[in-house]
C-alpha cells in the first residue's frame, strides 16, 4: 500500500506470514519499520538500529530499516499522536521495533503504547528478564532470576471500559449494579469511578497458549499461571481454570499439573515435561525474590503482568535493561519496558540496553537466533568491562562512563571481536 508520509525502503523486502499459522517467512534483507519513540527515543533507537544492523551484517543478513511516527514525532508530520501509516504500516511488514512513547493529556488514547497493541492485536506481552554479568542488583543473587513473563495485552482492567465520577454514565451503571444486580449495599454513597474487568475465555487461552509454546521450545521446565482467583472467582479464577484446561486438553504428555508432578512422580518431572502450576499474585510478589530460581514463564492477566515484570525486572537491575515485545499472531513490536524520560531527551546519555535486548526479542522472532545470542554476548562483555553509561557508571568502582553513542559503538566493536 502507498503512505501519505513514510518512505519504503527500495532495497529491502517484505516478511510475510502463513495464513493459517502466522508462521513469519524471514527474507535475509527485511524491511523493519521503527519508531524512535519520544523523549530519550531519539538517543537509544539509532543506539539499537546500530547495534542490530552489526549483529544482522556479522551473521550474513541486513536489515532496511522504515522510520514510522508516532507520539512527539508524529505530531509534528501529521497533526495527530497515531497515524494510520503508522499502523498501517506495522500490520503491512509484520515486524517492528519501537522506543518509549508519552501519550499527552487531551490526547484521545488513555496510552498510545496500550493503542498500538490493541488495534494490531498485539495480544501477548513478552518480557524476559535476565541478569547480565556486571549490572548491579539490589538483590543479593540477581543470577537466580531467569524468567520469561507473558502478559494478556487486551482485556482485564486496561480494556478502558470505565466510568468517571459524577457523570450521569456512571449514575446509570450504578444504578444497574445495585437495582438490577442485587448489590445495593456494596458502592460507598457520594461520588464513585466505576470500571469494568473482562477476562474472556478467549483472551486468556491464546495467551496461555503462547507461553505453554514457547516453554516447550525453549526448554522450560515451568509455566506458573498468576492470578487473585481466591477474591475474584469469575475473571482471575477463570483465568487460572481455562488456563489449566488448555494445558490438559490440548498438550497430552508434553505437559503434567503440578498436583500430578507430586501424586505420580513424587516432585521429579520427567526429562522434557512442562509443568502447569498456578499461584496468587501477591504471593508470587514475594516468592519471586525468596523461591526465584523456582519459576521459568508466567503467563497473567494485564494488571498482574503489569506489576510482576516490573517487580522482576527491578532484581536484574532496573527498567533501564529490561526488555519487552508485543507478539500477535504473524506480527511483533518489540519494546523496551522503561519510558520516555522527557528530561534527558538529545543529552545522549541514557542506557539504550533496554531497546538494544528489546531488538534481540525481535531478531529471535525473525529466527536470526545467532544473532540475537551475539547482541545479548556483546551487551554483557561491554558491562562486564566497567564500560556503561552514567546510570550504572555512579554504581560501580573503576569504569568508563559512555555516552548512549559511545556505549553502542562499544557494543558493536565487541560484536566484531566476537564474529
């Protein structure tokens, strides 16, 4: 298709995908879209695209790379935070990466980030979270933390349907619940927000669907279901019951509950066996720092997802290195966790790890793995030596403190001596 305000690369190609499975068909010169993003994307995504282009070329590949707009960025072209091109555009070539984005106030979207997933059906968020050799922890054995989280990305209480106080919507609904529903002495009177939270079957099988996939490929011993199903029995409960019933029904011995791990096999999977288990969302807040080696992927709805991959990320060092990506059937947009930290945008002194692994997750996703496994090889032997950028330079004894520019180039300069 033809956009009003994005140019194709001439020399690049297309990724397609199976319209039965979304099984992705990864030419060896894809066309990638990207979005810099706002605030300090001006400074980590040219960081990333450096850092991915030498991995790509140092593996026999390239990558023709289509800069799309969006927040800030496309403000200034089109008068509006999402365009159609841009949109348009991620769902025409399939793959993306993206920075941080800041959805302004009076904007139409709650999130320009929760937008962009919504309308490509981005449905799972990915977030590995991992601790590279040389980054400081707050916890004492930040090592232990090797996990992979799975979070529903369209439904639960981030679906917006909400209502706010003192409008006559809001009086309707309440009238509703406690007329019509029985719960007239449930609402506190005076002015009340009102919101709605869908789980849906269907929401919640393809995502844990998506993570039972993945642990088998990847070898997981684990997937742990996380959920507040013993106070809210007909959508957290829910979650849990039709996750259970995907892994049972549609895995056969690929997969055994954790109550058959312990009333046949007395606690000792056997050799390529995915465990199902399941645990409350505040409990599984404390036992991801005291039982952390414990756990391999979680699969959660948005709000728990929300809370435990940032929860994890804190124990391998902070926001500022952790990872994401959005995955639909047949389409990716990978992007960092952390935000746009308006007031260092163009000081060139941010850490771009957090985009650079986000690019990573995109280059496994394309299936380039060699790749992905020299980006994350050369991250952490750049750390490794003291060389990072001020966030981690003020936390460690004996480095060199880079600009976001001069830590990409130290990244691809270690990803040359090491192809």
């Amino acid at each position: 298709m033809s956009y009003e305000q994005v140019e194709v690369p001439a020399d690049g190609e297309r990724i397609t995908a199976d319209a039965e499975t979304g099984e992705l068909d990864v030419p060896s010169n894809p066309i990638i879209p990207i979005i810099h993003g706002d605030g300090i994307g001006t400074d980590v995504g040219p960081a990333a695209q450096k850092v991915l282009d030498a991995a790509a070329e140092a593996t026999g590949r390239s990558i023709s790379w289509m800069r799309l707009y969006a927040g800030e960025s496309a403000r200034e072209r089109y008068d509006e935070n999402l365009p159609d091109d841009t949109v348009e555009a991620i769902r025409e070539f399939r793959v993306a990466i993206k920075g941080p984005l800041t959805t302004p106030v009076g904007s139409g979207f709650r999130s320009l980030n929760v937008a962009l997933r919504k309308k490509l059906d981005l449905y799972a968020n990915v977030r590995p979270t991992y601790h590279l050799d040389g980054v400081p922890s707050p916890v004492t054995s930040p090592e232990k933390m090797d996990m992979v989280n799975f979070r529903e990305n369209t439904e639960d209480v981030y679906a917006g349907i909400e209502w706010e106080a003192g409008t006559d919507e809001v009086e309707k609904v309440r009238e509703f619940i406690e007329e019509e529903m029985g719960f007239d002495e449930t609402i506190h009177d005076g002015p009340v927000g009102i919101g709605i939270k869908p789980i849906s079957e269907f929401g919640t099988k393809r995502l844990v669907r998506r993570a039972i996939d993945y642990a088998i490929e990847d070898g997981r011993d684990s997937v742990t279901l996380v959920h507040k199903g013993n106070i809210m029995k007909f959508t957290e409960a829910a979650f849990r019951d039709w996750g259970y019933e995907v892994a049972t029904e549609e895995y056969g011995d690929e997969v055994i509950t954790e109550d058959e791990l312990w009333e046949e096999y007395d606690g000792d999977a056997p050799d390529g066996v995915v465990v199902i288990k399941d645990r409350i969302a505040d409990n599984m807040l404390q036992q991801l720092l005291t039982r952390t080696e414990q756990y391999d992927v979680l699969a959660m709805p948005n709000l728990n997802g929300d809370y435990l991959s940032d929860a994890a990320g804190a124990q391998i060092g902070g926001l500022g290195i952790a990872p994401g990506a959005n995955l639909g059937d047949g389409r990716v947009l990978a992007e960092p966790v952390h935000g746009s930290a308006p007031k260092y945008a163009g000081e060139d002194k941010v850490n771009p790890t957090a985009m650079i692994l986000s690019g990573r997750i995109m280059l496994e996703q394309l299936g380039w793995d060699d790749a992905a496994d020299l980006v994350r090889d050369a991250v952490e032997e750049t750390i490794s030596a003291g060389t990072v950028t001020y966030d981690l330079h003020r936390q460690i004894e004996g480095g060199t403190k880079l600009a976001t520019s001069e830590y990409a180039d130290a990244v691809v300069e270690t990803i040359h001596d090491l192809s």
